[in-house]
C-alpha cells in the first residue's frame, strides 16, 4: 500500500456556493496529479442511514412517495439523514419508527457506503432491522408515504418496473436476496 496518493487532488481555492438545510455545495478549484488544474462542483451531506425493516413473515417493510427530483412516486426502505451528533444506529431506530411506525428489538449494520462520490460525500449506513413491533407513524410536517410490506418476488417486480429504482433499496433488495439464499430459503 502506497503511503501517499499518487492520484489526489490539491485543494487550490473553494467557492461556497449554496448552504441549504440538508445540503452545501461548493466549487473546488484542485490542482491535478499532472500538474494541470480543474474544478470540482462538490455537495456536502450530513450522512444518512437506511433500513431493511423484515417483518417475522418475512415481508419488507417500505415506504412509497414522491421524489420531487425524479418527479415520480417511488418504492423505498426506510431512510433519513443524520442528524448533528447523531450516531448512525440511533438514527436508524429513529427514522424506521418515524416512517413506518415500527420498532425493532435488533438492528444489524449490513454495510456503509458512499452513494456519489463522484460529486457528494454522502455515507449511507444500511441496516437490517428485525424483531419488529408496530406502533405510530411519525411523519415530518412535509413527508407523505404510505407502509408497505412486500414479500420478495413483489419487490423484484417493483424493481423490474422501476419503482424501485434508488440505489439503497436496489442494494438492500440484493442483500435480502443474499440473505435468504445463505439461509436455505428459496424463492
């Protein structure tokens, strides 16, 4: 393992641009590995976790909403940013209860990943929640959904549709998948 970064990019100036209530967004100037320079249009996020809520039949619970930047109604596992201070569990527990009204007796992390690295630096925490018991919805002032509790062949076929289509239900569906077949459970 090489000590140094032969391929990083030196921060040479950087433009704030936009400070929202969720993101920023800048604009770095980087000198490159070869010497020449570029920019850099970068959005900072908070973090943000994800579940894959498993009811004791087995069902996915999922929400269904509109994504205004998609323009269209979504099929999605549950998920919301970190809030300052956070930790990531704390906040996984939180957003299951606050979107679908569950809560869980054991969260396991699955995976941490960043969603865009090309342009953002958005780390996602997934988690599989299990020992779930209903309780009430929570839902932020703007937020809109309706629970879902789909068995595995139907999520594929929302996937197939395109109403799954964001990256951390595709990559909690696959995970779920995986699960199952370790576990001798076969579609």
């Amino acid at each position: 393992m090489p000590t140094e970064d032969r391929f990083a990019e030196k921060t040479l100036h950087s433009q704030p641009v936009y400070d929202g209530r969720i993101i920023k967004v800048k604009v770095d100037e980087v000198l490159l590995p070869d010497g020449k320079t570029a920019k850099r249009e970068i959005v900072n996020h908070p973090g943000a976790v994800a579940v894959l809520a498993l009811t004791a039949d087995d069902k996915l619970v999922a929400v269904r909403q509109f994504r205004k930047p998609l323009e269209k109604t979504i099929v999605e596992i549950p998920a919301g940013k970190l809030e300052p201070g956070e930790e990531p569990l704390a906040c996984a527990a939180r957003e299951l209860e606050e979107e679908t009204g569950y809560q869980a007796t054991q969260f396991t992390h699955l995976s941490t990943f960043y969603t865009s690295p090309g342009f953002a630096d958005e780390k996602l925490h997934l988690y599989i929640a299990t020992g779930l018991k209903k309780g009430e919805l929570h839902l932020d002032d703007d937020e809109f959904v309706e629970v879902l509790h789909l068995d595995l062949e139907t999520a594929k076929e929302l996937h197939a549709s395109g109403e799954i289509c964001d990256a951390k239900t595709v990559l909690a569906l696959f995970a779920w998948e995986n699960r199952k077949l370790q576990n001798g459970v076969h579609r």
